[in-house]
DNA sequence: ACCTGAACACCGTTCAAGT
DNA sequence: ACCTGAACACCGTTCAAGT
C-alpha cells in the first residue's frame, strides 16, 4: 500500500552552499522522522535544525512556531488518510469488500504512519481547536467514510439510520484499535492492530445491518 | 457517578510552616488540575511547586522525576476507572442493562477525568512502555469488561467468540469515543460523547449477538 | 526526613546583523 | 529572500547546604 515515507531520505544542506534548496519540506520530512523515532514529546525544532545542517532559527522562515509545524504534519496526514481510504474504494467491486478494505487501510495507515496519527490525534490538538484549515482536511477525509456508508445505504445493505451516526461508530472503533495498537495495549506486536480489526470487520459490519 | 476531584481543594503550604503534611498527594492533584485546565503539555513540575507554595525540587523527595508523577497519575485513573466500572454492574439487575451501563460509565469517566484519561493513553505512554504496574492497573480496569463479556457469554446472549477479542472490539469502540469527545472532534459540545455513546449502543449490542 | 538555592544543560522564540 | 549568532525567559534535574 501506499505511504509517504518514500522520500524519505536525508535532505541535508551540502556543507557551504547557502540556501537549503527544498527547506520547508525537509523541516517536516525530518520532524516526522523524529517523531517517528522517539515519539512527539522528543521533537525538538533545534535538533530539527542541526538534522538538517540548518541553523536553529532558519524555521521561522518557514514556519510561525513548532505549533505551525506540527499543524503542516497533521494536515499532511489528513490528506494522506483521505487518499488512502478513498484508493481503498477502488479494489473491490463489491460494497462491502470496500467496507472492509476502507477499515483495513485506516488501521493500517495508521500504523505505517504512526508519527503522522499520533500527531493528528495526539495532544497537540488541545492548542489549536480552532485551525480551520486542519478540521476542514481532517472532515474531508471523514467524509471518505460517510460516503462510503452512504452508498451501502442507497444499496440497502446497511440500515437506515443517520448515517452521520453510523460513520461516527466505525470511526470510533478503527481508531480505537489503531490507538490501541499503537500504544502496545495489544501486545508487542506491530501488526496486532491489523489482525484485531481483520477479527472485529463481521462484527461491525453486523452493528450495521 | 463517583469521580476523583471531589477532594480538589487548593492545598498550598500554610506560610511558615516547614512541612507540607501532605505534599505527595498534593502534587498528584495540582498536577491533574494543571492538565485539565491546559493540557499535558502545559505541565511543569516548576508551576506545580509554585502553586503549592513548594520549591522546585521538593517534587523530588517524593518522585523519581515527572514521568514517575505522570505514572501515579496514570494508575490513580486506572484504578478509579475499573472502580467505576465495577460499580456500574451493580445498579442493574439485567445483564444486557448492566453492560450499557458499563459503557455509558466509560464514556462520562473519561469526560469527567479528562486529565488523568489523557495520561493514561496519551503521548507519556510512549516513554514508559514497560512499567509493570502501571499495566497491571491497566490490564485490571480491561478485566472488568472481560468478566462483563464471559457472564453474558454464560448467560447465553453473547455470541460464543473468543471473549478477549469481542472486549477488545468493545474497548476500542468505548475508547475511540472517548477520545473523539475529548479532541472536540464530535464538536464543541462536552456531552456529545455521552450522546453518541448512547446512540452506538444499540450497534454495539446487535455486533455481540 | 524534608526542604532550599544555585547551578547545569537544555528548550522555544526574538532580533539585529550578515549574504 | 534566506540564513546566522547572541540573547531572553523558560524547562527538568542535580547537589551541597540548611532545619
């Protein structure tokens, strides 16, 4: 499956050059890679800096504050999600194999991108409630699921309930299990979150019926 | 319901005096008000001194550093969580009654606790993965929810599957709601998790049969 | 035992100055 | 435009010293 580590590579600066080149992209590719590593509390913007051959204070050219920053990461990963559930669509003909496809590529984005998940729903949401641009990527890629949920209803495959509601609850436990997993409530295991969903996909799907 | 900031009065230090008296609990709870009023994130062992009227290192006769306070913060909720949830089986004479209102518990615990639910599955968990006891607390408040599952599997109105996975699909819907709340994600409205908990009951129940 | 103040090595952020 | 170094007001943590 697609993830967007791909470019991941070191971007550091050729020692003597000047300008940086693509700064602004290496800034959140290596904030990523560091939270990646050490989790969100370890991110710091001076050792962002020194990762890159970049002086502590070049940021601020490119961002407001750490908080900006932060802010870039978790819309990065709301575009990704949204992409990811909405290729998940494509694979299956069948309406509710794309139900489960979409369940199994949320649980496993979010493990492939554990530093992008846990900066959209970590603690860093508590400072910035009102980012209109950030609700507005992280409701469009809601929106995949609504849709999806939507379309089984016009196909009478899931009852006729608010499907807001009904989106709402399989929301909650994909994420949840994503949460779980990544916490390691499940075990050591990376994939456990990946194989309690594939156990937990009949039971939500029966919920729905 | 029962919840932990009945005894949240200011405990700062009468002036003149040498000892606290109770300083180590008094840490625990300013550091809990602190959290809920600003967020993880806004906690300093340096203001939670001040507000106690307590230098700065005084923390450190009573905790190893502040991931060790976060810890007791950690097993404090754990521990009042599965008191709560044992609670909630003892209102209800009917099974099915008693596991809505396991449910219905959870949900207005992490409400009611924001702070200490925060630590207890937020970012602090990354740096201390292996704590024994802080997973004991936390593999206890699970069972609560495995003991519910096995008695409605006895009583024949629970699907016979493996009860650690049918719980873990409960947590994790219970969970993801709970934090979908706290995140505002369900919008501005505090008791919105409640409400959706409420309407995801019925699902949850039909996913069990 | 419990508390204190000074000290150390870190942070995020600002700002005048350089190219 | 983009980058730098010094500076400021913070952190967590340690430690010798006080009661």
């Amino acid at each position: 499956m697609w993830t967007m580590s791909t470019p991941r590579t070191a971007a550091r600066k050729t020692r003597g050059t000047y300008h940086h080149g693509h700064l602004r992209q290496a800034l959140v590719d290596e904030a990523v890679r560091t939270i990646g590593r050490s989790g969100v509390d370890a991110l710091t913007l001076r050792g962002v800096g020194a990762a890159l051959g970049v002086s502590r204070t070049a940021l601020y050219r490119h961002f407001a504050d750490k908080d900006a920053l932060l802010a870039v990461v978790a819309r990065e990963g709301f575009v990704a999600l949204k992409a990811t559930l909405d290729a998940a669509r494509t694979r299956c003909a069948d309406l509710d194999g794309q139900l489960t496809d979409m369940g199994t590529a949320y649980v496993r984005f979010a493990l492939d991108n554990q530093a992008h998940y846990l900066v959209m729903f970590g603690s860093f949401l508590e400072r910035c409630q009102d980012a209109p641009e950030l609700m507005a990527d992280a409701t469009a890629a809601f929106q995949a699921l609504v849709a999806m949920i939507v379309d089984l209803q016009q196909a009478g495959r899931v009852r006729a309930d608010d499907p807001l509601l009904l989106s709402r609850f399989v929301w909650a436990s994909v994420h949840g299990i994503a949460l779980l997993a990544i916490n390691g409530q499940l075990g050591p295991d990376r994939s456990a979150g990946v194989a309690l969903y594939a156990a937990c996909a009949p039971r939500i799907r029966a919920a729905l019926e």
